[in-house]
C-alpha cells in the first residue's frame, strides 16, 4: 500500500545532516559521497550539488527521499507493507529540522468553537496529508480509524455541536463524513447503514490510496526524474573527461612534433655550418622512455635526456 507521498519543510539542515540522519536511521553502511550515484546493501543514492536523494528497502518497506538543501525541502514516500515503518517526520521534529512556518505536523486538538479559526488555517494551509472531519456521529469510530490510518491521513472530530455546525457550513458540506484533499478538493464518504466500522474504515483507506497515487511533484521532487538528471549529468561528465583527455593528448603531440622540427632545424644547421656530409633524421619512437632520445651511429646506441640531445649530436658530429 502506498503509505504516504508528500512534501516537506525542514530549516537549517544540511546535506551532510541529513545524510547522517538518514544513515542512523537504517542503519547503512559508512559511505562517502565521492560519486553521483552509490550502491549499498538495500539503498541506492543519487546527489549533486544542492540534493540527494534515497531509495532504500528496509524491513519489507520501500521509502524515497529526496532532500533539497537550497530550497530546504524533503520529498517522502512510503510503500508500507506492514505496521512497523521509519517515521522521519517525528525524528525531525523532534530534533527541531522542522519549518512549522510552512506546514503543521501536529494536528490541532479540537475542543469548543475557539479552536475553529486554527482548525480551518490547518487543514487549508497547513496540512501535509489528507484530512478526515467524522462527524458526530461517527466519532465512537475514531480510535479504530485512527489504529488502521496512523500517520497516513489527519483524523478530526469533535463533540461540540455548534463547532460541528460551524465547521460544516464553512467547507459547505452535509451531514456526512468527508476526507478533505490538500488542495481544497473534498469528496464525501458516507457511512451506510448496513456498513461494519472495518467496512468504513477499508472505504476510507481505498480513498487515502488513490489521493496519495495522484500527487506529483515537480522536478527534483520525483524520483524517476531526479535519477534521470543524475544519469545525464554521469554522461555529460563522461563525455567532458574524454574530450579534456583527447585534447590533452593531441597538444602533447603537437609539443612533440615542434619539438622534433627545431630539433631537426638544429641539427640541420650544425651540419651545413661545420661542411659535414653526414645525414641526420629524427624519427619519434613509442618504445624510447618519454623525456629521453637514443643516438645511433656506426660506434652504437647512446641513451640521452631530450633536452642534452643537440650537445651529444655535436659530440657525435665533431
């Protein structure tokens, strides 16, 4: 099941920090972020300059996150599989990462008509998961709902009468129970007559799952388009290494054949300035140690530093 798909606000955190925190929390192998993409049991990531992101596997859970550190937001997603799950919002929270400026992470506890003004700023401005209002009618089920979804949507109710009213007519809704999108978009969910509160509870549940499956993110909070981006930027750096290596490579042949061509122009005025007969070549060697030249003559083979090699011709020579 798709547990939970949402975004974020953390303050004065780090990727270094974050990375920490990440590593603490699974329990991952010592890495070091010395390339674009790494491998460890169970957890693969991908980074750059300002984000990093996880896909990590751990106790039959599939989690990402992605973490922006110029923008200091988190991506979280959650494929939970069983009850037990790595709840990072509550880490964060606790260690004071959490920006309550942007989000609340705690919902408000409704008693009387006071508290309404703070319920409706919640869930239109502040939520980060899907909320559910029971009416009064349906509040005995609010434990159970609360067991079966726990973390995965915010469960609200109230027995006040005149906040329950209130409450009803400022989102324009009926006297049913409804599950309030982020985006101001409610659907109804009635609870029928025949309907058990597990029955409810599995509608709820069907309800959260397809609004969850429906949220996107836009670049670099999606995963598949964060890897993409990682994956190019590995290719264009591949392609820069081997055009800096090619070019390195053609200015040292380049050096070499200025080299052999004064080399030759020396040895050509040598020989015409001291009336010699002899013919002199240079010819470049792959075999000869770079830095040095071999002289051949009728007496043999003479071994010299490239930059001695003129003297040793004259020596030759003379």
């Amino acid at each position: 099941m798709k547990h939970l798909s949402t975004l974020i606000a953390v303050k004065n955190l780090t990727i270094i920090q974050f990375t920490k925190i990440i590593q603490d929390l699974f329990y991952l192998d010592e890495f070091i972020l010395d390339s674009l993409i790494i491998h460890l049991e169970n957890c693969t990531i991908y980074h750059d300059e300002s984000a990093i992101a996880f896909c990590i596997q751990y106790q039959n859970n599939d989690y990402e996150y992605i973490f922006n550190e110029t923008k200091q937001n988190i991506y979280l997603s959650i494929n939970k599989r069983n009850n037990q799950f790595i709840d990072l919002i509550t880490y964060l929270n606790k260690y004071h990462f959490l920006n309550n400026n942007h989000f609340s992470y705690i919902q408000p506890n409704i008693k009387n008509m006071n508290d309404l003004n703070q319920v409706i700023e919640f869930i239109e401005n502040k939520t980060i998961l899907p909320v559910i209002y029971l009416n009064i009618s349906l509040k005995d089920f609010k434990n159970e709902i609360l067991t079966e979804i726990q973390s995965t949507a915010y469960i609200l109710t109230s027995e006040d009468e005149n906040f329950h009213q209130a409450f009803q007519n400022h989102f324009h809704l009926r006297n049913n129970s409804y599950i309030l999108y982020l985006n101001h978009e409610f659907q109804k969910i009635s609870f029928l007559k025949k309907e058990s509160p597990q029955e409810f509870i599995e509608k709820v549940k069907i309800k959260i799952q397809s609004y969850v499956l429906q949220r996107t993110y836009s670049f670099p909070y999606n995963m598949k388009d964060f890897q993409h981006h990682i994956i190019k930027k590995i290719i264009e750096n591949h392609k820069e290494n081997d055009f800096l290596e090619n070019s390195s490579i053609e200015q040292q042949v380049l050096a070499l054949e200025d080299k052999k061509k004064n080399l030759q122009k020396n040895i050509d005025e040598e020989i015409s300035k001291n009336n010699l007969s002899q013919k002199i070549f240079i010819i470049p060697d792959l075999g000869v140690e770079e830095g040095n030249a071999v002289i051949e003559t009728e007496s043999g083979k003479l071994i010299v530093g490239i930059d001695s090699v003129l003297d040793k011709v004259k020596e030759e020579l003379l």
